[in-house]
C-alpha cells in the first residue's frame, strides 16, 4: 500500500523564537540609526517619518519601522535614501484615533491610542477590526495592559510594546504568557517568572510572539543585556 507523502519541509520552530527579533531600537536620528545595534534579537529599528526626510539618497536603511510623526503624503512626496518600511507605527489621541485606523499605508499599521480618558477595551477592539495593530506603553497601568491583552490574545493582528528598560522588556514577555494562559497579568508584570520564560518549549515561544510582534526601546543593547543576565540570550548571539 503506497504511503502518502506531504510536500513541503515540516516546520520546525526556532530555539529561540521568544527573542528573535524582538528588540526594536527606537533612533532618534540619522546618527543613532547608524549605530542601532544589530544582531537576530533585534528587529526593524524605528525610525521617525521626519527623520527619514532629511537623509541623502544614496543612504540604505534596510527594513525599518517608520513612526509617523508628519502625513504620510508628505514622506511619500519627499522619500530620500532607500528602506523598507515594514511596519508603520502611530500614536493616536481619542481625538485623532478614527482617521488613523483609516489611515492607507503600504505596510501594517501599529496604532498606539492615548488610553486616558477613552475605554481600553473597547478602543483595543476597534483597533483589531480596523486590522490594525494595537500598541501599548509597558509603563501603563497593569489593568490597561492586561485589558488590551485580552483583546489581542483572540485576534490575529498581534501587539507592539514601548519599554524603557530590560525590566519592562520581562514584564510585558511574562504578561503575553499569562494573558495566553489565563493567568493573572498584574502579577505577571509585577513580578515576571522568569524561569518560567526560560522553561517555554519553541511552540510556547512561537505562540506569544505571534501576539507580542515587537517591542520598540530606546536603549535596546541594554535592554538586550538584561535579557543575557537572567539567561533568556546567550551572550555570543548578537553583536552590537
């Protein structure tokens, strides 16, 4: 009796699918964009819209997340330099929040709403189906992040974070397991498992970053060496 077989190689998760590409250097300028750090736990560095508008055409950025700070008809009427815009990240106040998930971009939209005066739930879910990307701050309140997790957890579009430090970098990783767990998020960001992060099985790993696409963070070598000390990196994986 002949055997069936599958075309196509079975998938096989990477080992270090919770740190892959996970970093996202946040460059204030054309001179901290030269000296991002690079290495597979880090992703496309952020770069503003305005910055953009001040290279040279002979420079090559690569892939990059572009954070809108001026109208994108302007950056397309005045591109320079060569990239890749892989993602297209925006903060959005609740006065401004409708015209940005209508926003028409040739790459996803991360959209980062002011969640102070405007409910967390129902704004994550109006963001999920704009298909757009929720984006919160690390530094919010545990309810707001824990809201938003709720959201994301069920949907298809994923989350980018904002962290000022490797501490936060932790807290919003352990959050994405407890939220996809059914675990209490406040506890997990106050007081990340790390031996838990450590235990995940590749599967596991691949799981929360389909929720937990990026973190953007301004000091993302320091953040990178937090993550070496408590043994999520192995510190001859990346170079600066």
């Amino acid at each position: 009796m002949p055997i069936p077989l599958t075309l196509g190689v079975p998938h096989r998760p990477d080992p270090n699918a919770l740190v892959h590409g996970l970093l996202q250097p946040i460059c204030a300028d054309a001179h901290s964009l030269a000296a991002a750090p690079r290495g597979s736990e880090y992703g496309p560095p952020v770069v503003r819209a305005s910055t953009l508008l001040e290279l040279s055409e002979s420079d090559d950025l690569g892939r990059i997340a572009v954070h809108l700070d001026i109208d994108p008809d302007e950056l397309r009427a005045g591109r320079t330099g060569g990239y890749e815009a892989v993602r297209f990240h925006v903060d959005a106040p609740v006065e401004h929040l409708a015209d940005a998930l209508t926003l028409r971009l040739p790459s996803p939209l991360v959209v980062f709403p002011m969640f102070d005066a405007i409910d967390v739930a129902e704004t994550a879910e109006a963001v999920v189906l704009a298909h757009r990307t929720p984006g919160i701050d690390v530094g919010d309140t545990p309810r707001r992040i824990a809201d938003v997790l709720a959201v994301v957890s069920h949907a298809d579009v994923g989350l980018v974070a904002r962290a000022d430090s490797g501490d936060d970098v932790l807290a919003i990783l352990a959050a994405t397991v407890a939220s996809l767990r059914g675990d209490d998020i406040a506890s997990a960001l106050a007081a990340p498992n790390v031996a838990a992060l450590r235990a995940l099985i590749p599967e596991a790993a691949e799981a929360v970053r389909e929720v937990l696409l990026g973190i953007e963070i301004a000091d993302a070598a320091a953040a990178r060496a937090r993550l070496v000390d408590v043994g999520l990196i192995a510190s001859r994986t990346s170079t600066k």
